[in-house]
C-alpha cells in the first residue's frame, strides 16, 4: 500500500507539472507578421546607416595614417641619413688629417727641426675630431629623439 501511494504521488507530481508545463509554453508560441517586424524596420534602417557613415570614416581615416606613416617614414629616413653623412664626411676627414699630419710629424723627424707646419696640423686635427664629435653628438640626438616618440629604428636607415 505504502509503495503504491509512493508512486501515485509521484504519478500525480509528474501529471501536474506536465499540464502546467504545457499551459506555459502554449502562451509563449506566437505568430510574428511582417506588421510587427515594421517597428524595428526604422531602427535597423538607422544603425545600417549609421554603421556605414562609420566605416567610411574609418576607410577615411585608415587611408590618411597611411599617408602619414609614409610621409613620417620619409622624414626621419631623411634626417638620418643626413646625420649619418655628416658623421661619414667628419671620418673621412679626421682620416685625412691624421695621415697628413703623420706625414708632416715624420717629416719634421727627419730634418730634426720644429716647424710651425706641425702646429697648423695639429690644429687642424684637433678641429677634425671636434667636427666628428658634434657630427655623432647630432646622430645620437636624432637617434634619442626618435626612439621617445616610438621610431623603429630602421627608419633612421631608411629599412622600412
């Protein structure tokens, strides 16, 4: 007796629940008509709109930093390349003072003599090592300038 009220219980249980269950998603089953969509017609009709003015902003906008990053590209190629020569032409003549002056030392050696040719040599390759320093002062700047603002630097050398 015990075991059949058990189950009736539970027969019952399951019955009712089915029946509500059935009665709660019967109310939720309608029929949607294009008469309802219409409400939502002029909604969509002004994010699409919306949506494609920006998107055409963005093309806008995506096309100028293009130009800008080649333009930027451009610019710090230029200014390093620039400082880069600058610094190769002061070498080159540091180089050129050097020997002359070697030459002008070893000369001097010889003849056993002081020459005031020794000492306009030796000013000017004090000059020559002057100019390759502010030459390499000028590069590290641009250098240091570009690396704050984020410059790859390849940039500097012109590796894009």
């Amino acid at each position: 007796m015990k075991q059949m009220n058990k189950y009736g219980f539970f027969g019952t249980l399951l019955f009712v629940t089915f029946i509500i269950g059935s009665q709660v998603s019967a109310d939720d089953s309608k029929v949607y008509t294009n008469k309802d969509l219409k409400s939502y017609e002029r909604q969509y009709a002004l994010e699409k709109k919306t949506t494609m003015k920006n998107e055409q902003r963005e093309k806008r906008r995506k096309i100028s930093r293009q130009h800008r990053h080649v333009d930027e590209q451009e610019y710090w190629c230029e200014r390093g390349m620039a400082a880069q020569e600058k610094v190769e032409r002061a070498k080159e003549k540091l180089a050129k003072v050097e020997e002359h002056y070697s030459e002008k030392r070893f000369k001097q050696f010889q003849k056993g003599k002081s020459g005031s040719k020794v000492a306009t040599s030796e000013d000017k390759l004090e000059k020559a090592k002057e100019d390759l320093q502010s030459a390499e002062r000028v590069y590290r700047k641009i250098d240091d300038e570009a690396h704050r603002k984020g410059i790859p630097p390849g940039w500097l050398r012109c590796q894009f």
